[in-house]
C-alpha cells in the first residue's frame, strides 16, 4: 500500500522522527489508525440522559448565567 501524505504532514512526520517521539514514520501513522479507530467506534449514547436533562433544564429556565459562576469560580480559586 502506497500513502501519500500533504508536503506539511510529511514535514512534521519526519521531524517528529527525526527528534524521537516515533522511531519511524511507520509507527506514527499506526498509532494515528489505531487512535481513529478509538474514537470511531466510542459509545457516547450513556451520555444522551445527561444531555437531554440538561436542555429540559435550559428550556424550563433552570441554567445559570455563567457570569456569577465564573466569578464564584475566580474568588474559590484566589482563596
């Protein structure tokens, strides 16, 4: 199998080659497969309640206007 990759993502490879992250350009490109295929095949649909949940709130004016939150934030973080 032959890839061809853009002139700016062959330059990184072979730089990230060159400085160690990957002992070969091999390597790097099996690593990238492997974490696509992670990514593919997660399953969020445990989260689908959570979301829904939370736009129900949002629709029946239960959610919080980020400024107070954040500024509680920043006064718990200067303490």
């Amino acid at each position: 199998m032959t890839n061809t990759l853009t002139p700016t993502n062959q330059e990184w490879l072979e730089q990230q080659v060159k400085e160690g992250t990957f002992s070969s350009e091999d390597e790097a490109l099996n690593m990238a497969v492997e974490t696509l295929k992670s990514i593919q095949t997660d399953d969020l649909s445990w989260a689908k309640p959570y979301i829904d949940e939370a736009r129900q709130e949002i629709a029946d004016g239960k959610a919080l206007d980020a400024a107070p939150v954040i500024a509680w934030l920043r006064e718990r973080a200067a303490r």
